[in-house]
C-alpha cells in the first residue's frame, strides 16, 4: 500500500541539503558503540534483573526472548531504515522524515512526538544520571563507608534527593550541583557534534562500561557465600532466585506484558532517537547488520552482564526475601541503597563501588545525549539555528523543566514523566512508525532499503513479522496497557492525596512541552513554504 | 534456594544464544569491515 508517499531517492530538501554539510559518523565501530551506547541504559542493570524475578524467573526469558524477535529487532531495523532514508532526505529528527514518508500535512506532526518523548524522557533521566556521578565520587571517598543497614543507607539516598533534613545532606544542594556537572557535560558533548562528540563519547564510555561490568561480575562470581554462618545466602541462591524458571506465572498476562515493555526500555526503540543516529550514515552503508549488533550488544550487556550483579549480590548479603521487598521498593533501591552498603562490606570496596556507579553514569550519559540529538537536529535542519543557539536553546530548557523533577521529588512528579512519555508514549509512537513504514510507505520498498548496502541478508520471515506481527503486537500491548494501567493512572487511582497537585504539574509541564513541539514544527514549515 | 536442572538450562539458553548471536554479528563485522 503506498498512500502518496513520494518515490524512493526524490524530493530531497535540496536547499537544506547545500545549507548544512551533513554531519558522518567516522567509523562504522563507532556508530555501533553510539547506538548500543544509546540503547544500553540504566535499564540494563537495574530494571532488567527487578523484571526477571518478579515475573518468573527463567520462565521471564521466554515472553523476553519472543517480544525480543517480534518486537525488539523488527523496530530497531524500522527505525534504522526510517532515519537512513530520513537522512537522505536532508532529514535528521522524526518531524522531516516522517513526512518524507507520507505526504500529508499530518505526517510531520506526528513525527513531534518523537521529539517530544526524547525531551521528557531526557529532562528526568539526567537528574538520576547525576546521582550515579555523585555516587561514584561518594564511594571512591568512602562517604557512606560508616551505614551498614538499608534504612540507614536509604535515609542516605533520601537526605541526598533533599527529602530527609536530618541526614547527612541538609538540602538538594550537593545534588543540584551534581546535576549542573552532569547537565554541562551532556550539552559539551552535544556541542562537539557527531564524530568529534557523540562518537568521542561512545568509543570511551563503551569499553569503559564494558570493563567495569566485567570486573563486577568477576567479584559477584567469587563471592560465594559471604557469611559462612548463613549458608543459603549466596551468590548461587541469587543466580537460583534469578534463572530457576515458574512456569504457572506464563499464565499471567502482565508477565508478558512486562517483557515487551522491557524489551522497549532496554533497546531504546519508540523514542527517536536511533533514527537520528542512523541519518548520518551514508545511503550505501549497511543497515542490516548494524541494527543487529546494536541489538545483540545491549543484549549481551543486559542479560550477561546486568543479570549478574544486583541481585545475585542482594541475595548474597541479605537472603531472598529482603531482596524482594528491595526488587518491590523499585529498581532505585536496587542500585543506590542495597549495592552500596554491599561494597562498604567488601575489601576494595571503594574501588568497586566507583565502577560500579561509574558504569551507570556511562550507561546514563551516553543515553541522554542520544534524547538530546534528536533536538538538536531539529532546531538546525529544520528551524535554521547555528549548532552554538540549537544547544543552548535545548539546555535552557532542559534547565527550567528539571527544576520541577528536583524540587518535587518524592512527589511523583518523575513518575507521571516516565509513565506517559517513557513507557505508553514509546509504544504509542513504535505502532505510528510501524504503520507508516509497513503500510503507509510499502513494506516491499522498506525491504529494499534494508536491503541496500546491506552486510547480511535479513530472513524473508521478518518483512511479514514487520508487516503484521510488530503492528499487531503492539496495537494488543497498548490495548492492554490502556485497560489496566493508563486508565486507571489517568485518573490518579491509588495516588497518594498529598501527591495530586504534584502530579497535576508534571501533565502541566509535559503539554506545555508538545505545544511548544508541535508549534515549532508548524513555524518550521512555514518558514520553509515561504523560503 | 538451590539451582535447579531447569535453571541451569534456562541461563545456558539464554547465555548461549546471546554468544551465539554475538559470535555471528562479529563475524559478519569482520568480514565486512571495509563496507
């Protein structure tokens, strides 16, 4: 079906095209490691082990794995292709190469909501990076080297978040500070551009990360039994908590629904920002296989290296049911209160612990600046701002928005941010650029860009899984999602009354967001017809 | 907790099929390197 979308290789913005050199990645290697930079996060190992226990254990692996080929690596070559070809078009944000997809004044609106999830999605995202910072720093000091139990080391995560006077930070200030650093690092790599930032950063942190998580679950493997006196806490007992499989919760409907969310989270997809990355590679350079390795590389770091540390760890130090009432706390919890007091246990625990926080804030950063790109092309390529105004005007308001997300925290402020925009949103947008790639746009033509300059020959099974199944999957996901969880969290159900102002405020801010989205788009056009 | 047989298979299966794939992309990356 091609409903007027325009032929393949015409109607490029060639005024665009003379008006801005387009920016290149500088090497394959490098563009892999910034993708899978992109899509390895804060998920990886903290969200990823929390969803494992909580929904069958090795069980969990097989709804993963299966939303993982049908979900996972069909969106992620979607939406290489959507921003190869976008890029081709003079078009590096999802406003342009959607409507380079579909003729139709509706397509670039659509495309805003790429923008607008990246933002959101990226405004509280670097104030949990900034902890990350802050803790490594704290553990190389050996700052909370004196807490030993969880209350303790969380009234410690509590006091640092400004919401416990009485601990050892009096206000957010150390915080607020730590998210200055973190703010200013994010927009100098943003700055820096393609090749000599983003690319920079993902060659450095990448193998960083990598070495770091190595090391970690190298010392998790050896732990053994830490307290000889309680023998059924160890590391084997976590590995057992983790991989023993529950069969009877595959019943459950949430348990699938959790792996495809997971599977969202995890790969990054849904959210505009792979396209992005994608537009700047070259018309002949494959597709095919780097979707795959970026897939394959957060894969590895997830399931191999994020599944071996936090909870195996816990169990190790605190038995079984203390890590499910911590797994049950959130997947904060996980990172900042229990790991913590773990290494403050062990010899060498500064050391670790820096890694080990230092490997989420390279997890962290080189996410954001993948939400921050997105922006940045936009307000260049199609509003016509130097790069110097196009960073300055995201980081002004990427600055007055975390205001609320550090001021109100503990309100729920964050939560109403990555329900709507970090978790419902991606889908909503997944199934937008499904459709308009399969269907809109022809799934016959979208296998022939795959296809061009390809390293591997994708199977044929996949053009009709992205045809039928992606869509499918993600129109019962979000269905699902809507009677269960949306519906009732539209209406604020179970939401503590003291936090409904709160929560007000953050609707308040994320809609002043998309109009200030969607009207920049419509000026953006604008200023093109009358150009 | 004990691992269990169908623990052990599930992680080998898991485990395995992520180093399979990845032993696959870096293969085709290698001989395709100049692309």
């Amino acid at each position: 079906m091609h409903l007027g979308a325009e032929p393949l290789g015409t109607a490029a913005p060639k005024a665009d095209l003379m008006e801005h050199k387009r920016e290149r990645w500088a090497s394959r290697l490098g563009l892999i490691l910034a993708a899978a930079g992109n899509a390895v996060g804060l998920g990886n190992f903290l969200r990823f082990p929390v969803q494992a226990v909580g929904n069958g254990g090795g069980a969990f692996m097989i709804p993963y794995f299966s939303a993982l080929i049908l979900l996972g690596i069909p969106l992620m070559w979607i939406e290489w292709i959507i921003g190869r070809r976008g890029g081709r078009m003079g078009h590096s944000s999802t406003p342009g190469m959607f409507a380079a997809l579909w003729r139709h004044p509706a397509a670039k609106y659509l495309g805003a909501l790429g923008l607008f999830l990246s933002l959101t999605v990226m405004i509280y995202y670097v104030y949990v990076e900034s902890w990350a910072l802050a803790y490594s720093l704290f553990s190389l000091l050996g700052y909370y080297s004196g807490i030993g139990d969880l209350a303790e080391m969380s009234g410690f995560l509590r006091s640092y978040q400004g919401l416990n006077p009485e601990g050892p930070f009096a206000t957010v200030a150390t915080a607020y500070l730590f998210l200055l650093v973190t703010l200013f690092i994010n927009f100098a790599i943003l700055y820096r551009g393609i090749s000599r930032g983003i690319e920079l950063l993902a060659k450095v942190a990448m193998p960083l990360l990598f070495l770091f998580a190595v090391v970690l679950v190298v010392r998790v493997f050896t732990l053994g039994t830490p307290d000889p006196s309680l023998p059924e806490r160890s590391v084997w007992s976590g590995f057992a908590f983790l991989w023993n499989p529950r069969f009877e919760e595959l019943g459950h409907t949430s348990v699938w629904l959790a792996a495809a969310g997971q599977v969202f989270f995890t790969l990054s997809v849904g959210m505009g920002t792979l396209q992005t990355y994608a537009s700047y590679l070259r018309d002949d350079q494959d597709i095919a296989l780097s979707g795959l390795s970026t897939s394959t590389l957060n894969e590895f770091v997830e399931v191999v290296l994020g599944a071996s540390i936090a909870i195996p760890v816990a169990v190790a130090f605190f038995g079984l049911q203390a890590t499910q009432e911590i797994a049950r706390g959130g997947t904060f919890n996980l990172g900042f209160v229990t790991m913590p007091i773990v290494f403050t246990l062990l010899p060498q625990g500064e050391l670790l612990g820096m890694l080990w926080f230092g490997l989420l804030f390279f997890a962290g950063i080189t996410s954001s600046v993948a939400m921050g790109q997105p922006l940045i092309a936009f307000l260049q390529e199609e509003c016509g701002l130097t790069r110097k105004r196009a960073v300055l005007l995201l980081a002004a308001v990427v600055f007055a928005a975390v205001q609320w997300v550090v001021f109100y925290y503990g309100y729920g402020f964050d939560h109403e941010m990555d329900f709507w925009a970090g978790t419902f949103g991606l889908a909503v947008f997944a199934l937008i650029e499904t459709i308009l790639l399969c269907w809109v746009f022809g799934i016959d033509r979208a296998w022939e860009e795959l296809h061009r300059g390809a390293a591997i020959r994708v199977p044929v099974a996949f053009k009709w899984i992205m045809k039928y199944v992606t869509p499918g999957y993600l129109i019962l996901l979000l269905a699902i999602w809507t009677l269960d969880e949306a519906l009732p969290k539209l209406r604020l159900q179970g939401v503590p009354l003291q936090d409904v102002p709160y929560r007000w405020q953050s609707r308040g801010l994320m809609l002043l967001l998309l109009a200030g989205i969607l009207a920049a788009v419509a000026w953006a056009w604008r200023r093109r017809r009358e150009a | 907790m004990e691992l269990t047989w169908g623990g052990i298979v599930f992680w080998a299966l898991a485990w395995g099929g992520i180093f399979f794939l990845s032993g696959y992309v870096l293969v085709r990356l290698l001989k395709t390197r100049d692309r």
